[in-house]
C-alpha cells in the first residue's frame, strides 16, 4: 500500500508525542518563563499607572500652588500700593506739621522781636527820662546859681515841663 507522506504508525506516533512534549513544554515554560514575565509586565503596568497618577497629582498641586502665590502677587502688589499710599499720607501728614511747626515758630520769632522792640523803645524813653532829669537837674542847678526869684523858676518848671511831656512823667 502506498502511503501518503509516508504516514505510518512511528511517524504518527511520533508526531503525538512531539506534540504532548510541546505541549507539555508550553505548560513548564509558561509556568516558569512566561507567568514570570507576566508578572513583571504587570507590575511595571502598575507602576507606571501610580507614576502617571502620582504625576496628575503632582501637576494638580503645582497648578494649585500656582494659583495661591498669582493670588499672592496680586494681593502683594494691593498691600504695596497700600502701604505706598500710606506712606505718602503719612510724609504728607508731617509736611504738614512741620510746616505748622515753622509757621508756629515764625510767629513766636515775630512776638518776641516785637516784645524786644517794645523793651528797647521802652529803654530808650527811660533813657530819655534819665537825659530830662539831667538836664532839668543842671537847670535847677543854673537857677539855683542865678538866684532868681521864685516866679521865674515856676515859669521854667513848667516850660521845662510843658517841652517834656506830662506823659513822660506819669509813665
């Protein structure tokens, strides 16, 4: 009998057993080479996904932090320009007590030269008292010396006088 491809019993047998071997080689090569790698695959799946997640978590914080210092820029810009129109009351606020301060000053410096004017003009009327009673002293004293009369000397008492000034002698 002729056969196709030469089948026989060994061959076919032969074949079976390849078959099994493989098969069972799958089996042993699964179970030590594949699953092992499965596993590893997986867990550099896994890992991978908990770095992206950590990454989003990362990105999420950073966007948040972001957020917080834009909002702190924009609140520090307000309080500088606070504190700038602050500053700017305050400098005005002393401008204007020192010039309150110069002007108050002023007008001290103004009535104490005017009281200072009033002493001197009040030094130079005793003065001129002091040169009256001299000069009425050397009168009295050249009466005294003539020998004149006593109406003669009332006569030049109140000459003397009437010149002089009654308020001169009451001050």
């Amino acid at each position: 009998m002729t056969r196709l491809f030469n089948l026989d019993f060994q061959l076919v047998h032969d074949t079976v057993l390849l078959a099994i071997s493989v098969f069972f080689l799958f089996l042993i090569m699964s179970h030590l080479l594949f699953n092992p790698v499965r596993d590893f695959l997986e867990k550099r799946r896994k890992k991978i996904a908990d770095q992206l997640k950590n990454a989003e978590d990362s990105e999420k914080d950073a966007q948040a932090l972001k957020a917080e210092y834009e909002a702190k820029l924009k609140n520090a810009d307000k309080e500088a320009e606070s504190i700038l129109v602050e500053a700017r009351a305050k400098a005005k606020k002393n401008g204007e007590r020192i010039i309150s301060e110069a002007s108050e000053e002023a007008s001290r410096i103004i009535a104490r030269a005017k009281d200072e004017a009033a002493l001197e003009e009040k030094r130079a009327e005793d003065d001129i008292k002091q040169e009256i009673i001299r000069v009425a002293c050397a009168m009295a004293g050249k009466i005294v010396s003539v020998n004149m009369n006593e109406d003669t000397e009332n006569r030049l008492l109140d000459e003397t006088l009437s010149e002089i000034g009654e308020k001169t002698w009451q001050d």
